[in-house]
C-alpha cells in the first residue's frame, strides 16, 4: 500500500532500525525495488530526485509505483529528493508524491528555514511528511556539487528543527554522494550529539560505498532512513552491460532490462538487511 513516510519513520525510530530509501530511475528499478521489499518483508521509500523528474515526469514514476504499491502488503512511500525549489515540492504533493525533501541546505540558515516551513505548511494541510536538511552532504548528486560538504552543527540543528517544522532531518556528518574515492570517516559523536537535541528521525545521505558496520552504527545512534543512489544506478548499468557484453546482438530491451532489474533488487535486498527493516511487516 502507498503510504506517508511520518508513521513509517516513527516506527522505525521506536524500534531502532532504519527505512532504506532507494532512488530509481526507471520502471525497471521501480519493479526491483518493490519485488525486494515484499520479499524481504520490508517497508520502503522509493524516491527521485529533480534530474529524475526532468527524464521523466512525476506522474509517470507515481503511478509506476502505484500500480505496483496497490498491490503489495508492504507499505511503499514515494518521496521527492533532494527538492530543490518551493515549485518543484508543490507539483510533486499536488501530483501525489507521498512524502517529499526540500533541501535548503546550500541557503544561509534563516533561508533555509524560511524555505522549510513555507513547504512545512503547505504539505502538513495533507497530512504529508517533509524532510529538510541542515549542513551539507558532500560530493554530487544531480546538478549540486558541494565538493567536501559542511557538517550539521548540533546546536543549530534543535533550534532548525523546532522553527520550520520538518518531520525528518538530514544531518551532513561525513558522508557524500557518488563513489567514494577513499573510505569516507564518519563523525559518529557528531550524530550522538544531534541525537541527544533533536527528538524528530535522522536521515543519512551519501550511503552507497559505505561499509555496512559504519550504517549499523549510524542505526544504534538515531539513523532512520538510509538513502541509497549510485549503487543501484551501478547494479543497474552492470546488469545491462553483461548482457550487451555476451551477446552484442541483442535489441530487445527487455532482455537487458530484466537482468539490470535482478542485480538492483539483490542489492536492495541485501542492504535492507542492514538497515534493519527486513522482516518488520
Ligand atoms: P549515494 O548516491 O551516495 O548513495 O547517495 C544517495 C542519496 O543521498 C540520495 O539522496
Ligand atoms: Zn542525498
């Protein structure tokens, strides 16, 4: 069933696990992950971020997932990632979207709270969960570059949380998106410390390339929702390449399609054994 992130997070948060969020790119990937949580028994946020949404439309990815979601018994949530404008947040809850991210983090930090709260108030009217972020997550994602990042200062983050008003909080403590040229060294005590001021679930970003020990940590100290990117776009790609490697021939999509598709859903499978949410439902 399609569901808000605000219970799903809650509840994870009460039990000490995390939600994996999983970003797709196409109906392939959107059947991957899906196929994986009802077999693994787990709830799940499938998200697109803005350059996703530029390929194809957000009523396309929605009702991808809705027709897959009316029919599984797991609860699915679709979230906008990384939102980067009021407008983009707006077509995307008045399109459906469940659950959606505006990232303010690149602004000064009454911008960011200003911009929060406008989304904060127009998605709540719904019923609908807004996750913000604070400091910045490092390397790519989409069209941002924010080479090394700037880390969430805790005593900042209860004071952002409280006046926009955000369900959920991404916290920028060492980790960064795309592929990791060096194992990236996390700032555990800096998310103990965010832990300890702010009550609302914690979202870590940048997850593909971190070792699994490092994201149960993240879990133990207040990590609800892992969101994981490139891995599946390189599951994804590796799975299409073997097949065009063995047989050059090959034109029909479906064929390559279904194996990028397997190699995704193995992925999601396995990290949704770290995060924990494995065999919740
Ligand atoms: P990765 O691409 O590094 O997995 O990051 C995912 C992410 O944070 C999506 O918002
Ligand atoms: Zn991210």
């Amino acid at each position: 069933m399609l569901v808000t992130t605000k219970k799903m997070l809650l509840e994870a948060q009460k039990n000490h696990y995390a939600v994996g969020a999983f970003n797709v790119e196409n109906m392939e990937m959107v059947q991957a992950v899906i196929a994986a949580a009802e077999e693994m028994h787990s709830p799940i946020i499938i998200q697109t971020t803005p350059s996703t949404l530029k390929y194809a439309s957000p009523e396309l990815y929605l009702a991808n997932v809705k027709a897959l979601a009316n029919k599984a018994e797991v609860p699915i949530a679709i979230h906008l990632d990384h939102g980067n404008s009021f407008e983009l947040a707006m077509q995307t809850f008045r399109c459906g979207y469940t659950s959606i991210m505006i990232d303010g983090s690149q602004k000064p930090f009454e911008e960011n709270i200003a911009l929060t709260s406008a989304v904060v108030k127009a998605a709540h009217a719904a019923n609908i969960s807004v996750e913000a972020e604070l400091g910045s997550v490092g390397g790519k994602e989409d069209s941002l570059d924010n080479g090394e990042g700037g880390y969430t200062d805790p005593s900042k983050a209860k004071e952002f949380v409280e006046r926009s008003g955000c369900d959920s909080l991404a916290v920028a403590i060492g980790t960064a998106h795309g592929v990791y040229k060096h194992a990236p060294k996390l700032d555990l005590n800096r998310l103990s410390a965010i832990r300890e001021v702010v009550d609302i679930p914690l979202v870590l970003h940048g997850t593909s390339g971190v070792d699994d020990e490092v994201v149960k940590e993240c879990v133990q100290r207040g990590i609800c929702k892992v969101n994981y990117a490139t891995d599946l776009r390189i599951a994804y790609t590796r799975g299409v390449k073997e097949v065009l490697a063995e047989n050059p021939d090959t034109i029909d999509p479906k064929k390559y399609g279904a194996r990028g598709r397997e190699y995704v859903k193995q992925y999601v499978m396995e990290k949704m054994q770290v995060v924990g949410s494995a065999h919740r439902i």
